[in-house]
C-alpha cells in the first residue's frame, strides 16, 4: 500500500523548493550586477536574496522541529506499548477475580466489578494514545477490506446501546439504504464509531436522545451523530479535533475521558480516505458529526 502524502508535507516541499530557486535566481542577478558591472535593480535584488535566505532559514528549523517531533512521537510509541501488555495482564487477572468472586462478601465484588471498569477504560485509553501518536507518524491500518457500513453501525450501536440505558439515553437509528460498501480496517472503524456515538451519549442532557443517520449517495456514504448535549463553548470549538484537548465542561460529563477520542476518530476516517466534520446544531443544542467515506468501487 502506497503511503499518503499528506497536504502539510507537500505544502512544506513546495514552499522549500520555491524559495531554494527564488533564493538562486536572485543571488545569481545580484553577483552579476556586482562583478560584471552591468546595471541591474541592485536593491530590489538583495532584497529578494535575503526573503528568500530567511524563508529557506524558517523552512529549515521548521523541517528539524518536525524531525524532533518524530523522535518524540517514537519515544511516547514504545512507552505507550510496554504500558499496554502489564494493563492487559491486570485487566485478566482483575476478571478472573469477578467471575469466581460469588463467594466473597458483596462489597468485594462490587469493589472488583469497579476496578474491572476502571481497568477497561485506562486499557481504552492507552490504546488510544498509542494509536494517535502512530496515525501522526503515518498509516495505522492493518487489514484494510470492503465491509457493509450499516452492518458495521448496526453493531457498534448494539454494543452502545447498554451505556446509553444507564444514561437514560435513547438511541435512534435511522439507515437510508440497505448496504453501503466501504473499504477500511474494521476494527479501527470500530473504534472511531464507539467514541463519536459514546461522545454524543456522555454529554447529552438527560433523558435525551442520540440520532444516528446513514445516507448513501452514488459515490458516498455519510454517518451523521446528532446529540441533543451541552454543545461548546465558541474558545472550544477550533480545538475540537486536537489531540488532548478538552471542552472546558468535559471533566463534568465525562471524568475518565483524555481528550483523544474525537481526534483519533478524524485521522482514522481520514486514513480510510474520508473525512470527519463537526458543527453546532442551533442554540448550541448539541453537536453532529458526520463521517464521509468513498464507497468501495
């Protein structure tokens, strides 16, 4: 599978490669003015040798900041990875305990049901922090294969379906055609789903209601989540897909989340070669996000 190419990187070479030949051109009139005695705009020249010269100066630190980037996003990978095996080790033990826990007094096993959750939710969001530190170091999709996308929410949706009774939340699913064919990694797509409909239940006002639409066009399919929750604040709405960062009402809805499920969302959709939007619905009643995919050829 070819790599991508993202937009930054061939606006970076672009711009590099501009000002590298702007740089010379200009350097090459401005000797000649100077050492062959013909007349030319000596002014205007040195100041096009010295924009230039400091364009290809911003260029160059810019290309070493993103260089020590990667070395930090390397770094956080493999922390990320030895965190996950001993989280999943506890995560087994902690189960054994609760299935053969029905001899103990009811508030041990009501204490090892807990340490079960918390153990899922900080196993979830290791996963997530690995993930998103890969995506930004390039493709994280495994096995990518064309798969129904209504079959796909179907189940993801059942799997929500149990948080959003707990939440006194209902789930409304509407699909507007029978099959819509999409080539991805499932257990990513899996993923994304679970957080953006996780998200619209976590901070809808209840009792609520969480909509999920499929509509298939000839050449797309859209998901669209609708949540009927707090919305954001405008100073939260440009950072609503940066990793870690959080709505300044988030830790009152949702006290385990760390602010990279929306984001990880956007570059699984995106590495599948769609994209994923947010928009505030009216009176600021709410969000919707809407997942676009190529339908599988």
């Amino acid at each position: 599978m070819m790599k991508n190419i993202s937009p930054h990187t061939v606006l970076y070479s672009f711009l590099y490669g501009a000002a590298s030949v702007l740089f010379a051109i200009n350097l090459f009139f401005l000797a000649k003015a100077l050492f062959a005695g013909e007349f030319f705009p000596i002014v205007p020249l040195a100041t096009g040798v010295c924009v230039a010269g400091g364009l290809l100066v911003i260029l160059y630190a810019e290309g070493k900041a993103r260089g020590e980037d990667k070395k930090e996003y390397r770094r956080l990978s493999r922390v990320a990875s030895q965190l996950e095996q001993p989280i999943l080790s506890l995560e087994e033990d902690i189960a054994y305990l609760v299935r053969e826990s029905e001899a103990l007094p009811a508030e041990i096993r009501l204490k090892l049901k807990k340490m079960d959750t918390r153990t899922k939710v900080l196993l979830e969001n290791v996963r997530d922090v690995f993930l998103a530190i890969r995506a930004q170091q390039g493709e994280i999709a495994q096995e990518m294969r064309v798969y129904d996308t209504c079959a796909i929410v179907a189940d993801v949706v059942e799997k929500m379906r149990p948080l959003a009774v707990a939440r006194n939340v209902e789930l409304l699913q509407k699909m507007h055609c029978e099959d819509a064919p999409v080539r991805v990694d499932k257990s990513l797509f899996v993923i994304a789903l679970t957080h953006l409909i996780e998200n619209g239940i976590l901070y809808t006002i209840t009792p609520g209601l969480v909509n999920i639409v499929i509509i298939r066009s000839k050449s797309h399919v859209r998901i669209i989540i609708q949540d009927r929750g707090i919305g954001l604040k405008q100073e939260d709405i440009a950072s609503i897909f940066t990793p870690f960062a959080r709505g300044s009402f988030a830790s009152q809805y949702d006290a385990d989340g760390i602010g990279v499920g929306i984001a990880l969302s956007r570059m699984i959709v995106q590495e599948f070669g769609g994209n994923l939007t947010m928009r505030q619905r009216k009176d600021s009643s709410g969000l919707e996000f809407e997942i676009k995919l190529p339908l599988a050829r």
